[in-house]
C-alpha cells in the first residue's frame, strides 16, 4: 500500500486506509480513484497529489514522545489545553501515552487556571499545551496566577518551524520574550539532542523554585527522531524538607517560652501542618489566625481557632494580633488583604529565604513548615493559660453569634451570608471547593464556616473567572469526592464556556452562581473610595437555561426555602448542576 501526498495542502492519502470523508474504503490504490475524487481538506484533484516517500518511524521515538514520557515520569497525568497545528506532534505524543490524558478545554487560559489549581489542591504537577502564537499569549493569566501563587507547573507550546520565525510568521511570537517575566524556567527546544535536558530542567525548576517551567517546541523538533537518554524519573529531584539552622531554631524557642501573649498566624506554608500548629497553640494557650488562603486547614470550630486575619476575618483577630508581643507566622506571605502588624515582634517561619526579616523585630526561620514545627514541638515547654483560652472562646461565640444573626431569610434576593450559613451546613467536610474572585469570596471568607473542605483560590493575582477551571481540576483529582465551584455572574461569565467541557467529561460537581447582576466587589470599592456607582451592572443570560443548554442541570433560585434542598439535590446527583442563586448585591442593608 502506498501513501500520496496533496502538494497543495500536504494531506496525505494512504491507500490502506481509504478516506472516510469521501466513502473511500480501505485498500483503494489511488490509481483507482474516480476522475471526481477530491482532497479532502483543500479540494484538489488527483492531478494534484504525488507519491510519498516511505519513512521508517524513529527508533527511539518522537522528541515529543520523549517530552511526554518525561512528563509522565514525575507524575504528570493531566495535560490541560487545545490543539492546534504548531502542536500536534505534542498533541499525538500526549494520546499515545498511556499514563497522560489530554483535557480540552475551551479557552487557553482556563487550562492554564485549571492546572494552577490542580497544584495548590495536589501538590502534584499538571501541565498545559497549547499552540504557539495566540494560544501561548492566552496562557498568561492562568500561568501568572501560579507565578504569584507559586503554583509549580509546566506550560508546552508548539511554535513554528525555526526557518519560518521572525516578522511575517503565522501564528508565531517571540515566546522566550513573552514568557520570561512569567517563568522561573523558560526554554525552546531548537535541537533535538537537547531535548530531555530542557524537559527535566523545567520540571526541577517547577518543583523547586515554585512557578512556572515553560518550554516551547517547534513544529519541526517535534516529529524529529529522539535517541540521546539524558535523565528520567523523580530520582533526579532533591528532597525538599528543610531543617532549619540550630541557632535560628535556639532563638525562636527562646522567643516563643519567654512570650506572655503570643498569637500563631497560620498560612498556606502551614496547609498541611493544622495538627501541629494546633499542638504548639495548646502549649502556650495561643489563638490561632489564619490567612484567607489557610481557610479551614483546621475546621474553624477547633477551639483556639479565631478565623482570618484581615477586613474579612473577626475584629477579634485584629485585637489579638496587635496585642500580642510575639507572633508566630508559619508559612504566610504578608499580602495587604492579610496586613500582618509589623510593629509587634514576629517569629517567621518560611521555605523562602528572601520572604524572612519582615521587620527588624524578626526572628527568621528557614525551613519547612512541618519540620520546624516538629522541632519546636520538641523543645517548647507547656505553659498553658486557662484564663486565656476561656476568652478566646468568648470571642469564638461572639463572632459566630453575629454570622448568624447576619443570616437572615428574608426573602428574595438572597442574602449573602444566609446562603453561605447553607452552604457550611450541607457541604460535606471532604468537599472540594474552587473559589472564585468578588463578592462571592469575600462573603465565603468572612461567612462560610469551614469543617476542613480543602478549596483553591486566586491568591495574589486574584482573577476573576478562576473558580470554575479550579473545580474541574478539583474534580480530576478527587474523583471520589464533591467538587463545588462557588462563583459569581461576573467570574462564571469568563469561564461558562467550560461548561461542555464539565459535561462532556462526565465530572459530576455543584457550581453556586450568586447572581447579583453586579461586578459586587467593584461596586463597594467605588463606593469606598467616593466614587459613583458606574460600569458595574450586569446583563446576564438564563444561567440555568444555559447549563440545560450545554447538557447539565439548571436550577434558579429565588426564594431561601429553595436552596437547601436544591443543593442537596445536586450534591447526590451524578451530573453536572448549576444553581443559579438570585443574590442581594448589597453587603449590609
């Protein structure tokens, strides 16, 4: 059987296989064609077409094979993006890799999102691929959301053909420029012997320095053949629990023993750790406060545990924070949201050297969280304060006395905390959660009550639209448990096309749109800064209509009696569900 080569659009018709679009059966010779038969793709005849030369396959397979197997052997399973033709050599390496499953998705950057949150809610790799041009700029967002985060993960772009690079390309950037302020890892694969170099070393700069490892591959160098073995395997990676030095670790014992008032600020360093901070906060009687993206790494209920720190958080924690003389902060990152006070003396511990000395009262510590933790546990006497941890749960009931006389059901629309009081009460405690940025995580940040639901959130960069891809990516990696998105209109407008995508991949999960027909979060800011409400009203479709539409269930609701049940109702489901929640814009009537 012989194979023919269209020299005007370089389709190739292979005589074994026939062509489907035009009834053409297997074993057809080309000389056998009728004098009617067209290309398939570009409509030129038989006239137009010549034999193709036989190539055997590579040996050691494709460069792109080898991408992909390295991929997979760090323990990539889910490559998020959208194929097109300066990728589809990645693309086919990807689909012939039995350990690697390929997520299409709608839009660039929602892939970029999905795989930043696949690793904040993991701790494991994802990647995303795409074409070059276009699709390589539509990444940024969702890849500068893991920059900012120090979300590790490994962005792939096709690119053109090396000869056809520079001005007048199709498709085709300057993707080492574009990508540099975004990456901690940033590499063309222009020779094919280099290949696996650039592979592994983007992915020990992802795991290692936190970010973003990007690599570009040229048309061409994806189909070359591969046979140089360079490095494969997790072995080739360091371990990362770093013990803190001995008179760092001497100094912030001393610091915490000799404090009468000290107050633990848990952050996303600390996620994993909530035991252990909960175990050194009963050594010393301390409240324990929490940044918004710690949220629930104990269940909120935990005595000791006072809730976030910041304009969302309890005044209590304020109190307590600036009247400490020693605060502990385990993994936080200072963010303005958090406004950590910087004039009380601080024992700071951080994975990140430059992150330590935030003031010069500091008492800096290099190390994991869970290490350092475990060595103060060691060491730090028990001193405990009953007195104090009786105040500490007078503040616990009054704060959690105003969330529910907030929670008012009075009718439509519905009240923000009232629908987030629901939400704490019926969301299992294994939930999963994506998180999107407004009015929405602001209330589920002050109201929500968290039991423990681990959710993934835009931290730093804070874009909007990232709730929705996150819960997709939630529902990847706990395939056995309830992946919720809580979003509003404004957000789930910028990623509803991933609706289909939900759908189509059979990921059952609840996604709560507060609709408030209003950029909310907007609308306070103007107000807080003296401006008239201007640009912020939404026109909305039916959201339930649409996710009926795209082959989910759509509820509205519009009364309060109408949401529990509701949301019971799509969490026992094994479909996608959309609540579109008829919601007051207004913060506090």
């Amino acid at each position: 059987m012989t194979r023919w080569r269209c020299t005007v659009c370089g389709y190739i018709y292979d005589e074994a296989t026939g062509e489907p679009a035009t009834a053409t059966p297997p074993g057809t010779p080309f000389v056998d064609l009728p004098p009617d038969w067209r290309c398939p793709v570009c409509g030129a005849g038989t006239d137009a077409f010549v034999e193709q030369e036989e190539e055997s396959g590579p040996a050691g397979g494709t460069v792109a094979d080898q991408v992909m197997a390295e991929l997979a052997a760090f323990g990539v399973r889910y490559v998020f993006g959208i194929p097109g033709t300066s990728s589809l050599g990645l693309v086919d390496a990807v689909r012939r890799h039995p350990a690697l499953e390929y997520i299409v998705v709608r839009h660039e950057g929602n892939g970029a999102m999905a795989a930043s949150a696949f690793h904040k809610l993991t701790g494991r790799l994802a990647a995303c691929l795409t074409i070059g041009g276009p699709g390589a700029t539509n990444l940024a967002t969702g890849l500068y959301d893991a920059k900012e985060d120090h979300a590790s993960v490994i962005a792939l772009a096709g690119q053109v053909e090396f000869q056809y690079a520079g001005p007048g390309g199709f498709q085709e950037i300057d993707q080492d420029a574009f990508f540099r302020p975004i990456a901690v890892y940033n590499a063309t694969i222009h020779d094919p012997a280099k290949a696996m170099q650039i592979t592994t070393a983007a992915i020990r700069h992802a795991l290692l320095e936190h970010g973003v490892g990007q690599i570009s591959v040229p048309n061409n160098v994806q189909k070359a053949a591969y046979s140089a073995p360079f490095c494969s395997g997790a072995s080739c990676l360091p371990l990362t629990g770093i013990a803190p030095p001995p008179a760092a670790l001497d100094r912030a014992v001393a610091a915490i023993e000799e404090a009468e008032r000290p107050v633990i600020l848990a952050g996303w360093g600390a996620y994993p750790h909530g035991q252990a901070v909960l175990a050194l906060a009963r050594r010393r009687s301390a409240p324990i406060l929490t940044t918004f993206r710690a949220k629930g790494f104990l269940p909120e209920e935990t005595e000791l545990v006072l809730g976030v720190l910041g304009s969302l958080g309890p005044p209590e924690a304020r109190r307590y924070a600036e009247e400490a003389d020693l605060l502990i902060t385990l993994g936080v990152g200072f963010s303005k949201q958090t406004d950590v006070p910087l004039d009380v003396p601080l024992v700071q511990v951080d994975l990140n050297q430059l992150a330590l000395g935030k003031s010069v009262r500091t008492t800096g510590v290099w190390g994991d969280c869970g290490v350092v933790l475990e060595q103060l546990l060691a060491r730090v006497r028990g001193r405990p304060d009953p007195a104090r941890e009786a105040a500490i749960g007078v503040s616990k009931a009054r704060w959690s006395a105003q969330l529910a006389a907030e929670a008012v059901a009075d009718g439509s629309p519905l009240r923000p905390p009232f629908i987030m009081q629901v939400l704490s009460q019926v969301l299992p405690a294994d939930a999963v959660i994506g998180l999107d940025v407004g009015e929405n995580g602001w209330w589920f940040g002050r109201n929500f009550v968290s039991r423990g639901q681990r959710f993934a959130m835009s931290g730093y960069l804070a874009t909007m639209g990232f709730g929705f891809p996150a819960t997709i990516a939630a529902r990847l990696a706990y395939p056995d448990r309830p992946a919720v998105c809580i979003t509003g209109d404004g957000g789930f407008v910028m990623a509803m096309g991933e609706l289909v995508t939900a759908v189509r991949l059979g990921l059952s999960m609840t996604i709560c749109v507060l609709n408030n027909h209003q950029y909310g979060m907007i609308q306070v800011e103007q107000a807080t800064e003296g401006y008239p409400n201007f640009g912020t009203e939404l026109q909305n479709p039916d959201f339930a209509a649409f996710a009926r539409a795209c082959g989910a269930e759509g509820v509205r609701i519009e009364e309060p009696t109408a949401l529990r049940p509701a949301l019971e109702a799509a969490l026992a489901s094994d479909r996608v569900t959309l609540l579109d929640i008829e919601t007051d814009p207004r913060r506090f009537p």
